[in-house]
C-alpha cells in the first residue's frame, strides 16, 4: 500500500478520465482495448487479481462455484470466494464479490478443480444430487489435465 499523495491524485485523475477504472480503495482496473470498445474482466479475473495483490489463495464458494463448474447459469450478484487472506467485500458496481476467510484445510488441495467441486456438492446439498450432476462433475474432472492431483484431491474430500 503506498500513501503517495502524487500518486493517489495521479491515479484518481486516470480515474476520472476513463483510462482505469477504481474497483475499490488502491484497485484499480486497466480495460483491455478491442475493436468494439472496452472489455472489461470477468468477475473471477478481478477477484484473482485482488487475491494475488493480497499474496492469498482463493476458490470459488455456492453459487459461484455452480457457475464456474458450468452447472448453472446463473450468474450470482454476490461471488464469493474462500480466501485464506483477509476477509472482505468489494462492490463491482451492480455486482458484489465477497472473501470469506476458511480453514487451512480447503487450500491443502492441488488442483484448482476439486475443491471447486467440493463446494459445488455443498451448495447443492446431498439430497439433490442426480445422476446429471455426477456426470457433468465426472466430465469437468476428467478435463483436468493432472489427472494425478485429483487423485491426491480425491483422499481428502470430505465423504
């Protein structure tokens, strides 16, 4: 974090102009130029980039994890993202990406698959899992090119 007033109103100004965009206090986004205009990164883009600017993991949690699996739709107003960093919420204007701070535990898997799975298995619940949804999730893990990480993954999932 740098309290460089130069800076701070430099970066403001950009702001102002258009040529970054603030997400929040000391992020700042940089569109990439296409030729119908701005393109601005997906949700998960940002909330990666927030994790790596914190030196922090995170996996994607619920809806957002459903999402990202490909098992809904959906696209949830609230992401959030288990984080082993510093809990917190970042308003993306209409849209609100939210760091819950988890157990050591969740981050111990190797792929960036699994615990995904895991916490779309979760949010669905037991009681509503088919034969449709195992199937996708086989389908989306087979994909996963270290096929020996979800193995290691697979032993510590919870039953």
């Amino acid at each position: 974090m740098h309290n460089d007033p130069v800076v701070t109103r430099t970066l403001s100004r950009l702001a102002k102009s258009g040529f970054v965009i603030r997400i929040s206090q000391g992020v700042y986004l940089y569109p990439k130029q296409t030729e119908f205009g701005s393109k601005l990164p997906t949700v998960y883009e940002v909330a990666k980039t927030i994790a790596k600017k914190d030196k922090s993991d995170i996996i994607p949690s619920g809806m957002t994890a459903l999402n990202e699996l490909g098992l809904s739709t959906q696209i949830p107003m609230k992401a959030i993202y288990l984080t082993n960093g510093t809990p917190r919420t970042i308003k993306l204007g209409k849209r609100t990406i939210v760091f819950k701070h988890s157990v050591p535990k969740m981050f111990s898997y190797k792929s960036k698959t699994f615990p995904m799975v895991v916490l779309a298995l979760k949010e669905i619940g037991e009681e509503n899992i088919t034969e449709e949804i195992i199937s996708s999730l086989k389908e989306v893990l087979s994909k996963e090119k270290k096929q020996d990480l979800i193995r290691h993954d697979y032993n510590l999932a919870p039953q």
